[in-house]
C-alpha cells in the first residue's frame, strides 16, 4: 500500500468519525470564536472562521506529525 493510499484511507476515516462526533464537536463552539468575521447586511452575508481556521491547521499538524507524516 503505497503512501497516498494509507493517507486518503485514514483521510476518509477521520471524516467518518467526525460525521458520528458532530454533535459533540458543535458544542465546542467552533466556528463562533474570537477573530472569526461575521459581517451581516441586507442581502448580503460574508463569513471568514480564521481563528476557527488556524486552530484546527494546528490540530491536524501536531496529529500529523504524531503519526510520524
């Protein structure tokens, strides 16, 4: 099995088990954190989840090179 098939596998693993863990994980308020912009006018609605963003590129990184990627 060759590298980018391990990791499309455990890619599609993950995503399964945050489909199951949704409700759980939309209680920790993600996506509503400090420095995430919400502009909201009439007809108009523009969302931007940078803290949102960064937290989770330092998640995925840190479990990465836990896996030893």
């Amino acid at each position: 099995m060759t590298p980018l098939q391990k990791t499309l596998i455990l890619g599609g693993i993950g995503l399964i088990v945050l489909a199951i863990a949704w409700p759980l994980v939309s209680k920790l308020g993600l996506g509503r954190l400090p420095g995430d912009i919400h502009i909201k006018r009439e007809g108009f609605s523009f969302y931007m989840p940078i803290t949102t963003m960064v937290l989770l590129s330092i998640v995925v990184s840190l479990i990465m090179r836990w896996l030893g990627k």
